[in-house]
C-alpha cells in the first residue's frame, strides 16, 4: 500500500514560531498516512519534536489493517520556542482530519516524549481548562478542533518534560554560564561518588536537581517580567541550559533496575551527552521553557491520564535505559482500573534491530483496536 503525504492545516501560533514566513501565513502540519482498504479504525502516531513520518510502526499497523497516521507537529526538530498548549492543538487537528475520512475509532500511540502529549490532549479533549499558557500569554481552545480519541498506548514513554528534567539535569553545575564549573561532590561521573551511589548521594543529587529547576525557573520568571515590563520590548528570549543528561540510573544498574545496559542513555554515553552542544532542553525560549520544562508546565503525563476516561496500554520496554519501572507504575496508577499492561522482554527505547518486538507490539496494538 503507498504511503499518503497528508497536508493539515492548524490555526496559527505565535510570532516567529516558525522562519517560514510561508508556514506563518498559512501553518501546517505534515503526516504519512497508510490507508488499509476498508479500514474502520485509524491510529496517530505521534512526538512534540521527532519526526514519525517514518516510525516502526506505521507500516505494520496497517498490514493489520488499522489506517496510520505518523503524525508531525509545527515544532519538528525545534523544541526551541516549543509550546505544548500549541501541540496539542496540532494533534487534534491530526483528530479531526482522521475524524473527517470517516474513521469510526482513533487510537492514539505515545512514544517516548509521545506519551505526554496524548495524554495532555486527552485530558483537554475531555476536559478543556486552558486559558492561557504558562507564561501567561492568552490562548484560545476550540472544543471542536479537539475530538476525544477511543483508546490511548503508550509506549516506552517519558512521564512529561518536566518531570524528565528533574531527574536528568546536571545539579553538579554550579555556574549556568560556564559549563565547566561544577561541585565534585555533586558530580555523578567523580568516581569518588559512585557508581555504587549510596542513598544519601542519590537523596542529596535528587534535591540539588530539583534547587536547580528552581534557580532556572526563578530567573526565567524575573527575566521575562523585565522584558515585557519594557515599552515596546521584546515578549520573549532565548537561552541556554547546559549539562542535561545526568541521570545516576545510567551509570547504577542497582537504581530502579531493569533489563538496561549501564553506561549508556538512549542517544550514548552520558558524560558526553551531558556536556555536549546539542543534548536534550539544550536550547530553549523563556516561554517554551516555562511550557515545557519548568514545574507549571502542564504536560505533565501521569496527571493528565488521571483526568481521561478512556481504555489506556501500556507498553514496558524491560531494557529501556530512560524508563524505569517507577515510571510505569505511575502511569499503571494513573489509570487504575482501566489499563492494560504489556511487558516487551529485552526491548530498549528504540526496539533496534527487534522485529520481534515491533511485529509484537502491532499485534497486541491490533487487540487493543478491536476493543476500543
């Protein structure tokens, strides 16, 4: 079956969200979209900033026949000026087209940083309480151009930006403008530390982690309070977090344990991916920031599951080096009496090279469907 290049279109966002000054004009969203001859059930496939034109599990859905849309929203490949309240519009917008080809059922498929962000549009499609964003700029959200979906699955998904943030920022970083200024007592790669870490290391990282979100979500506050205090002056700025992917769980089986292979995250070595140019949350805005990151983002996934009310699958990948099992239980516990839970054996983040585990993932994805 030929894949589709589906064309959306999605209302309008903020001011230099995008240096197209065609995509500012007229904004879309792109998807790949494969259409199984009589269909009556379509899924989304879908990631803040990740590009699913080509996911896994695209064109085993729809062998199975459950029409697939890898969905992309405005910010692919720029998380930079992220605003979740916007994605969550594009994926609705992803919604109401499958809604519009007739589909009687739209399964929604969170992946990774995907998980969040369904269960955030879930949660506004049932129950929509947004105003505003956390920056406190006014944004409008149109009940018809968020249809709720059937079903969620979520897999090997991340609880939501925020909550990542927390647990892989760097707290050794004593400087936020010199990357090389750190605390050694802090520092997770100080060998004088671990790995082993002992429970009072991990219970003194976890809290300086959390101080320095505050130190970060402080000054972004301060900061944009003095730009828009200004006549005229700029709404917005961009800035640089350095040294986030610094999570202990790397380099520590014994933490949170699982089938993971220490020494490594889901992209490569920590230490270089800690301190390196380009990394998670490296390059943001004051408002994406606030968003996204920052503790009143509301993409908070566990939360917003709580708020919907419909059939939830939770795939847990054992060998995933950025999903722990703590993880899955707070998602398990935010759907209580509604979630299903299925355990892929050996599976990392990715599933590379299993095809096993992707083929499955579509045949337990197709179960879940007929149910729905």
């Amino acid at each position: 079956m030929t894949p589709e290049l589906v064309s959306i279109t999605v209302r309008q966002g903020a001011m230099q969200e995008s240096q197209s000054g065609l995509q500012m004009m007229n904004p879309r969203i792109w998807g790949v979209f494969r259409r199984p001859a009589g269909a009556r059930c379509a899924a989304i496939v879908i990631h803040p900033t990740s590009n699913f034109h080509a996911h896994y599990l695209l064109e085993p859905l729809a062998e199975r026949g459950i029409a697939t849309l890898g969905l992309n929203t405005r910010y692919v490949g720029n998380d930079s000026v992220l605003i979740l309240e916007r994605a969550i519009q594009d994926l609705g917008a992803g919604v109401s087209w499958l809604r519009r080809q007739g589909f009687e059922r739209v399964l929604l498929i969170g992946n990774s940083g995907g998980g969040a962000l369904v269960s955030f549009y879930q949660a506004q499609a049932e129950n929509p309480d947004i105003t505003a964003t956390p920056a406190g700029d006014p944004i409008e959200q149109f009940p018809e151009d968020m249809p709720p979906a059937n079903g969620v699955a979520l897999s090997a998904a991340h609880l939501g930006r925020s909550r990542i943030i927390e647990t892989w920022l760097d707290p050794s970083m004593i400087d936020e403008n010199d990357l090389l200024a750190t605390d050694p007592a802090l520092d997770m790669f100080n060998p004088a530390n671990g790995p082993a870490y002992s429970p009072a290391f991990m219970d003194k990282y976890r809290r300086a982690q959390k101080q320095r979100v505050e130190r970060i979500t402080t000054w972004v506050d301060a900061k944009l309070r003095q730009l828009r205090s200004m006549p005229d002056g700029p709404r917005d700025m961009a800035f640089v977090i350095h040294r986030t992917l610094a999570d202990p769980r790397n380099l520590d089986p014994t933490i949170d344990p699982n089938d993971r292979t220490p020494g490594i995250t889901i992209w490569g070595p920590p230490r270089q991916l800690n301190y390196a140019a380009n990394s998670m949350g490296r390059y943001t805005s004051l408002t994406g920031y606030l968003s996204q990151w920052s503790p009143r983002s509301r993409g908070d996934g566990p939360s917003n599951l709580a708020r919907t009310s419909i059939p939830v699958l939770l795939f847990e990948h054992t060998a995933d080096p950025s999903i722990f099992p703590c993880d899955n239980d707070t998602w398990a516990g935010a759907a209580k009496g509604r979630i299903q839970r299925h355990r892929l054996v050996g599976g990392d983040h990715y599933l590379a090279g299993r095809t096993d585990l992707i083929t499955e993932t579509a045949d337990r994805l197709l179960s879940f469907a007929k149910s729905l």
